[in-house]
C-alpha cells in the first residue's frame, strides 16, 4: 500500500516537473520571438531610413529655394536620428560599429547645423555644397551595401537572435553573414572618416580643443600616469594598474588606466592625456546598494573632490540622485558669471560618499583666460523677453555654447510654471532665446522589499 503511495506521488511529481518545463519552454521561446521580432522591426526600419536618408541629401542638392532647403536640411537630421535610434536596438554592442555610428552623427550634425542658420542671410558656400554632394554620394554606398544584407535575411531567413549568441560567445563569432556584412559597412564607412564634410560636431571640436589645450605641455610616460592616477584618486601606497595607450582616431593621445582597488577589489577605469598627464575620466566599476548619505552630503564630497584636484572657482550648477548615486555638475566661475563650457561632472556613491565617476572632457577642452564679455542688455530688459507665466525663482548670468557652438552671454534665469521648473538662458547681447530646458525632478527611489 505504501509502496502504492509512493509511486502515485512520485508519478504525479514526474508529471508536475515535466509540465512545468513544458511552460518554462514556451515561455523561453515566446520570449525569443519577441526579441526577433524587436530585432527584425529595428533592421528593417533603419533599412528603411537610410534609403529615406540618401533620397533627401539627393533632394537638397537639387533645391534653389533658401525657403525649401532648411526644412529639407531639418528632415536630413531627423531621419538620421531615427536611424541612429534604430541601429541603438540592434544586437551590436560587441562588434565594432563606431565608424557608421560616427558617419551617421558627421551627416545629423552638418544638416542641423546648416537648418538652424538662416540661409537667406548666410547661404551655403561651395566648400558646403561639396560636402553636402560628398555626404550624399558616401550615403548611397551605405546603403548599397544595406540592402545587401537586408537582401540576405530575406532570402536566407536569417536570425538576429544566432548574432547575438554569436557575439556574446567567449569565442570568435564564426561565420554570420549579417555579421559579415555589417563589418563590410563599417569598413566602408571607416574609409569616409578621412573625407573633408564640414565642420563634423562637437565631439571632433572638442578632441581638437583637447589637443590644443595640451600641445605645449610635457609628455608623461606610463609610471608617471599611474602616479598621477594614484594623487587623483587619493590612494596612498603603490597603485597597480594596467596601462595602454590609446588615441586611434583622435586628435590627441591618451593612457588607458584598468585599476583594481585593493580596498574592496573593484575596478577603476581611467584615461590621462599623454601630454600634461590630464585626468580626462573615471569610472569606477561597482553597485551601489544603498543611500545612506544625503545628496547635500554627497555635493560637498564632490566640491572637495575637485579643489583636492586644482580645480579653482567651480560652483554646483546641478544636482540630481539616479538610484543611488548622486550627479553634480560644477561649473567654473569668473567675474560671478558662470562658465558651463568650462564644467564637470562628479558622481558620488551614497553608501560611503566615494567618487566612482568623474567626467572633464569639456573643461580640459574649454578652460582658458577669456577677454571680459559685457551685456547689452539689462536683466529687466531680458527679463521681457520671457514667458509672462515664468515665476522667476533666480537669476545668474552664465557664458554657454548656443546651437551653432558660439560662446555667448547669457541670463539664466530659473523659474516655475504651475509645478515644474525651467532653467532660461537670454541672450544679454541680442535678448535671443537661446535655450529652454525643464529641469528633471529627482528619480524616485523604490522600495520593493
């Protein structure tokens, strides 16, 4: 009888075990359709807008009308982006893709750059006309080379899903044609990196303001970047790290830190210009469970962070929590006039209030003795030029970039609108509105335990 009893249930647990596997694969697969799908959809839309891409360049060319053209140029922008947005759902983040992504930013930054300016008044030269006729033609070889491979999933119904387990495998990806044939177009859009398009965005700028800033200045070798590292990041004793140089690419050279911290065995990531030995970033690689300092805390950790380091007059300007990190952004101020070309960002973990992040790209780039910059206008006079329903909270005056990367004089004034807040920079020379921006509220933090 017992004997009897024990086989039933042994029986039913067989059969309650091979169900719930049988769930557990449907749920897997319909899991796995959905991510095709997703991947499938990306692909053949970003098909889809890089054809859209090359027939607009084509339309521009052919246009007289200043009227026509900044509405063409504003279209040539959007669909980049949405290509871009497309090509940031695919499965590639571990295969080299950083030619096209950068082709496809040179293409949005020259056509927006180029719709906001009025063209009545400053029409396109010729050197822009043949950077417009170079971005079409190079564009139309992308694509050429898209419509290949949309051929192939077509025809050989092929899977993202196999990429991506081919990518994220420890081993050499093997043979994938969809793989293949996005390293043909990243080879080819590589091969337009060198070609003359303009002004190609701030990024380039900013590499070449970087290796102005640090031409004249005295190479350091590897050790002295460890040494350098080990100051910035206040850890007394010998810092092992591993060195690389890197700058492929880029206007200057850099060291590449891999640091492990003997305190708790994480990882710190870091790069120094070769030239004057300049903190560009850190990063240092660990979860941070908990909240246990305040973000008031967390900001002067940050501000002594940065005057341990030299960096002289810098104010918050910003401050938000994401989970558990605090971010500030500090900006550099001259004459009580605020330098947000001339900035950083500093995150601090709120368990233990350690800086795992800096960022100073900008300010490296930016910092300089400026010439006194004076305002045409008064801040009453600004002041009108401002939505009537702005409850204006604060008031500063700031030097910033404006769209077509000038350094301007601004106000900046911070104001309320029902219950949101909005931070407005007025151009104290011409009382232009230079840029609108609603600030985030801080990131609620959740509890599910």
């Amino acid at each position: 009888m017992i004997r009897s009893v024990i086989i039933g249930v042994l029986a039913v647990a067989v059969l309650g075990t091979g169900y719930w596997g049988y769930l557990e694969h449907q749920e897997k697969n319909a899991i796995l359709i959905q991510s095709e799908n997703n991947y499938q959809r990306a692909f053949h839309e970003l098909s889809y807008n890089l054809d859209h891409l090359h027939d607009e360049l084509g339309s521009t060319l052919a246009m007289n009308s200043k009227e026509r053209l900044s509405p063409s140029l504003t279209d040539v922008w959007r669909i980049t982006s949405e290509a871009q947005n497309d090509l940031g759902q695919l499965p590639l983040s571990l295969m080299p893709f950083s030619k096209t992504e950068e082709f496809l930013y040179k293409i949005g930054d020259f056509s927006y750059r180029n719709a906001v300016r009025d063209l009545e008044q400053d029409p396109l030269s010729e050197e822009e006309y043949e950077s417009l006729k170079e971005l079409y033609h190079q564009s139309g070889e992308i694509q050429g080379e898209m419509r290949k491979v949309q051929s192939m999933v077509l025809e050989d119904h092929l899977k993202w899903m196999d990429v991506e387990m081919a990518l994220a495998s420890q081993d050499e990806p093997g043979d994938n044609a969809i793989i293949d044939g996005f390293e043909v177009i990243d080879e080819k859009a590589g091969q337009f990196s060198e070609a003359s398009v303009g002004d190609v965005g701030s990024r380039t700028q900013q590499d070449e303001e970087i290796a102005k800033a640090v031409e004249d200045l005295e190479e350091i070798d590897e050790q002295e970047a460890v040494n350098i590292a080990g100051e910035f990041l206040d850890r007394k004793g010998k810092l092992e790290a591993d060195v690389e140089t890197t700058g492929d690419g880029l206007d200057y050279k850099a060291y590449s830190l891999t640091i492990e911290d003997p305190e708790d065995g994480h990882y710190i990531y870091m790069d120094i210009t070769k030239k004057g030995g300049k903190p560009l970033y850190l990063l240092e690689d660990r979860q941070v469970e908990s909240a246990e300092v305040s973000l008031h805390e967390a900001s002067q950790k940050a501000k002594e962070f940065l005057d341990k380091n030299g960096f002289e007059n810098m104010q918050l300007v910003d401050s938000r929590q994401y989970e558990n990190v605090g971010v500030f952004e500090f900006a550099y101020v001259v004459d009580d006039i605020r330098v947000y070309t001339d900035a950083s960002v500093i995150e601090v973990a709120l368990d233990n209030k350690d800086v795992i992040g800096y960022e100073g790209f900008s300010y490296i780039a930016n910092h300089q003795k400026r010439k006194p910059m004076e305002a045409s206008l008064s801040e009453d006079e600004a002041r009108e030029r401002l939505n009537p329903s702005l409850e204006v909270m604060e008031v500063h005056k700031a030097i910033m970039e404006n769209e077509l990367e000038e350094e301007v004089l601004c106000y900046e004034f911070f104001g309320v609108i029902d219950d949101d807040t909005y931070r407005i920079f007025i151009n104290a020379d011409n009382g232009r509105e230079e840029k609108v921006q609603k600030m985030d509220r801080a990131e609620p933090v959740y509890d599910f335990d």
